[in-house]
C-alpha cells in the first residue's frame, strides 16, 4: 500500500525471473534491480555508485554483485560496500511475493537517490584521542570515513600538501578539462558535517614517533594519539638532457592536468609511456593537439597487463585518431630552444612512480614495500601508534569465483574506545588503469594491540576498454 513516504508496486511475475538473475525493473519511474538468489528476492540501486555502470550486466557471486567496470562489490541484501573502488552503499528496498507477484515497496526519496550513506558518528569535543592522516587521497579518505562509521569521536586531522579536499585522481587523464568540483570524492560541507578537518596546501617533513608529534614545513607541529601515512607516490621525473625545459609536464594533479591542456592545444606532443594514463591522454588530447606521438617500451600498448592481443585493438583505435607509436623505444634527449623543446631523441628511461614516504624513511618505522609488515619483528617503542599505506600490485581475481583466500579483511583495533574494525579491504589507487589493471594502495595497519595480520586483496581483471565507448 501506498504512503506519503513510500510506494509499493508489482514489477513482474516470480516465473518470470530464473535463479541468479539480474533484471531492471522500474518502481514509480525509477529503475531499480531485481536480484533472485537461491530463490530469494532482493531489489538495490540499479547504478554503480562509482561512475553509474549499469549493475544488472555486473557478477553475481553468493550475495555478492560485481560492477563489471571497476569491480566495485555490493551486498544484494543489505546495499552495503564490500569491496571499492566506491564509497557509498547501495538504497536497498523491500521485496515480497503475493500469489506469485513480485512486489516491490521503496521509500520515495531513496528512489530519487542512487546511493546511500552510512550511518557516521559525531565528533565529541570531551574525546580528546587525535587521529593524524597524513595525505589527501583515497586511503585517508575511507580511513576518515570508516572510522566515524564505526564509532570514533575523536578529533580526526586529514593533512595534504594539495589545495583540494580529496578528489579522483584517475579522472585527470580522462578529461582533463573537468572542473575540480567535479571531480572531488566528497564535498567540503560533508567534512564539516562529519567534523573531519582537512588541513590543505600543508606539508609535513618530519614525523617524530616517540614525542608521537608531526613537524610541518611551516615550522609548525600536530600531536597525534594514532597517525596514518597515506602519502601514496609521484611520478618520477625523466632523467635525461633536456628534461628540465619548460613544457616537459608530469601528470600529478589538477593543476597539472590543466597545464597540459593549455599546452597541447593546437601542438604537437609526445607522450612518454604506452599504459593507462599515457593512453588516456593520448585518447583525450587526440582531436585537440595537432599532432600525437607516443613512446612505449614495450611491443603494444598494455602489453605487460593485457597481452599483445588487447593491446593491439587499443593502438589501432588510437591510430585511427591520427595518433602515432614508436613502440620499443625510449627518450634519450630532449632538445629545445628557448627553454621549451622542440625534438625528442628515442631511447633512454622511462620514469616509473615512486612512493612519498621520505618523511618515513627518517623514522624508526617498520615496513616492508612488497608484503604486509611483520608484526612479530623487533619495532621500537610507540611504533604501534603509527600505520601507513603501501602500493601494491595487485593478481587477478577471476569473476566467477568466490575469493579464493582471505578478502574483507577487517583490521581489528583495541585502543579507540572500544574493541572495532577500523577499515575495510582498503581502497585501490587506480591510476588511470581502474577497469583493468588496479594499483591496490592496501594497508598494513600498526594501531595499538593489533589482532590481525592481512594480506593485499586480489582484484578483477575485466578486459574492457570502456573509456573509448
């Protein structure tokens, strides 16, 4: 029965749909998801919370529904994240079945939503436990949020030597003319609302573990009761003659992305590296730039993560653009006039990304960059105060598997108030490279009296070049 809040409404008959079936159905005009499991009904969002894939083409695996764009895991019964790259739930609504109807009942305004917020607690200003973020990006975002979803009322301090609260780093090399606000993963008003502070444009250069103190570069110093280091990693700079001149430009932020633009627009340009960003821009700058090289170690574009195969699809799409590949080669020289470059010589070294942590290396913190840390090693005294993120790459997950080995991988903390998971399988860093190859920024947690150890998530592996549909 209709209310003022809420409208129920028949979307099919129960012979219609067979087991293990994902179908759309519309409730009052809006399409909602009709998931029959185990001959049980649920109904979610029909959206991807993430970028809007359309879930009803997704992975059902148990109650576990994978997006079949980034691999991003929802709960068909309760709505409920379980595996990133999104932040928000899914709106979950009622189903029952009358006389082999299929009814749906949904309130009014989580139709009008396609995602749905947990449940965060408030700051309390008598808590005066302080946890320290160090870095703007995803890893310290879900930190933030995962902790106020779980009870903490401390004072929460995100830090980031950038202007902007966090945002989708991965969009810059897809449209690199979006505007920031477009871009950011939340909005300042939910940090005020939640009462996490962001501190921008605010570096920190040093981290003292046993004062538990962090040092800013404007002289400054914050206590912290726990701190996280998610500072993630900068492209490197080539290194080779020339690669100081003026419109030789690495990819980092928006800033950056806007730079490029400027300079590209109606110049010809060369693109160093054949993966994910460098083919992205490639694929943008392609009908503004009167002309586009790119320079690729390997045979194919997407050669090391996708095979010859994929790859080749992906380089004849772009050189139908008019884009052009000197593949198997590197930059040696760039040469220029005027402080701005005007040649490139192929062959040299390609950068690769390396990790922000040189305020780390200065301290007594234990870490490993290619496992998670061993925690029954010798660490010196407060070192379990301290956590940081780390870049893995990650193996691929096929789809129509449970996970194999350990998955939701909750760290289990005593030292907040109470004994709480504080994080859920941490976020990936998906540079670029979200459908297909997923730089997992995992985290090995150091909180006090840690109870479990984790190992990094295995992701999708989906072969789709979605971003040139």
């Amino acid at each position: 029965m209709d209310t003022e809040d809420s409208v129920t409404e028949q979307v099919c008959q129960e012979s219609d749909i067979q087991d293990g079936e994902l179908r759309e159905v519309e409730v009052a005009g809006h399409k909602v998801l009709l998931v029959r499991n185990k001959m049980e009904f649920s109904a979610v969002g029909s959206k991807c919370t993430h970028a809007g894939a359309s879930l009803s083409k997704g992975v059902l695996v148990g109650n576990r529904l994978r997006c079949p764009w980034h691999g991003a895991c929802f709960n068909i019964r309760t709505g409920d994240i379980e595996e990133y790259p999104t932040l928000d739930c899914l709106p979950c609504f009622k189903v029952r079945v009358e006389d082999g109807k299929v009814l749906i009942t949904a309130k009014k305004k989580d139709l009008e939503s396609d995602r749905k917020l947990k449940a965060m607690s408030e700051r309390c200003r008598s808590n005066e436990n302080t946890m320290l973020l160090l870095g703007g990006g995803a890893a310290a975002l879900v930190c933030a949020e995962t902790l106020r979803q779980e009870g903490f009322t401390g004072r929460i301090i995100m830090v980031t030597k950038e202007k902007h609260v966090p945002y989708d780093r991965t969009q810059l090399s897809k449209a690199m003319d979006k505007t920031l606000e477009s871009i950011y993963l939340r909005q300042q008003d939910f940090f005020e609302a939640h009462g996490i502070d962001v501190w921008t444009d605010k570096e920190v250069v040093s981290v003292d573990t046993q004062g538990q103190k962090a040092h800013f570069q404007d002289g400054a110093f914050q206590r912290y009761d726990q701190l996280l280091i998610a500072t993630g990693s900068s492209p490197r700079q080539l290194q080779c003659p020339g690669s100081d001149l003026e419109n030789v430009c690495s990819l980092q932020t928006p800033e950056d992305a806007n730079r490029i633009l400027h300079l590209a627009t109606g110049k010809r340009v060369v693109i160093l590296g054949a993966s994910f960003i460098g083919m992205e821009v490639a694929a943008f700058l392609s009908d503004k730039a009167s002309a586009i090289c790119v320079v690729g170690r390997e045979e194919f574009p997407f050669q090391a993560v996708l095979g010859p195969q994929v790859g080749g699809v992906a380089m004849k799409m772009l050189q139908n653009k008019r884009v052009k590949f000197y593949m198997k080669a590197e930059i040696s020289e760039l040469r220029g006039e005027n402080r701005k470059v005007t040649k490139s010589l192929i062959a040299g070294l390609l950068p690769k990304s390396a990790s922000n942590l040189d305020l780390y290396r200065s301290t007594p913190i234990p870490c490993s960059f290619h496992r998670p840390c061993n925690l029954q090693s010798p660490r010196p005294p407060n070192s379990t105060l301290v956590s940081h993120t780390q870049a893995l790459a990650s193996s691929p997950l096929p789809l129509g598997s449970e996970s194999p080995g350990p998955r939701n991988m909750d760290w289990v903390v005593q030292g907040l108030g109470k004994q709480s998971t504080i994080a859920r399988a941490g976020w990936g860093c998906f540079w670029g490279g979200e459908v297909l190859r997923q730089h997992l920024s995992e985290w090995c947690c150091l909180f006090p009296r840690l109870q479990r150890l984790f190992w990094p998530v295995e992701r999708s592996y989906l072969q789709m070049l979605w971003w040139w549909e």
